[in-house]
C-alpha cells in the first residue's frame, strides 16, 4: 500500500464510508451529499415553521411544537456538517 500525502485525506478517501469498497471489483459507494444537502434544508425549514406555528396556534400541543424545534436543530446540525462536507471537496 503506497503512502498518502495530506492532501488526499483532504478531499477523503475512496471508499472512506463504505466497509465493503473494492470487494469483488465492485465501484466505491459515492455519497449523495447534494440530496442530502437539500433535504436538511427542507427539513430545518418545515419543523421550524410548523413547530412555530403550533406553539402560537396550539398552545394545548406545545409539546409537538417543541419537538419540532428540537428536529430543526438537529437538521440544521445536519445541514452544518453536510455543508463542510461539500466545502472541503468531498464529490457527491
């Protein structure tokens, strides 16, 4: 196995999040980090917006509303990390 430089760590390594890449001569697994940039997108908006909207309008469901705040963190954590992903020059 020949050594890598710091710039191939960088970018990440082929196959990094797959276990079984290069078994049997099959392709490294890519991963689809734009879809998965999008769909963090849309779920921070649609749990922050409906979260509010329940706390205001219901306030006998506020704890659903919470709930929903809480997954908007989550999805915008989601959406930090995929971002930084995608900045460092991951393909996907």
């Amino acid at each position: 196995m020949e050594k890598r430089e710091r710039s191939d760590y960088e970018r990440g390594l082929p196959g990094y999040h797959d276990p079984l890449a290069g078994f049997g001569g099959a392709p490294y697994a890519r991963s689809a980090l734009t879809l998965r940039l999008v769909l963090a997108g849309f779920g921070f908006a649609f749990s922050l917006v409906v979260g509010i909207l329940i706390l205001v309008w219901m306030p006998e469901g506020a704890w659903l509303g919470w709930v929903l705040l809480g997954v908007a963190v989550l999805a915008a954590a989601n959406f930090a990390w995929v971002a930084h992903r995608k900045r460092r020059g991951e393909p996907g």
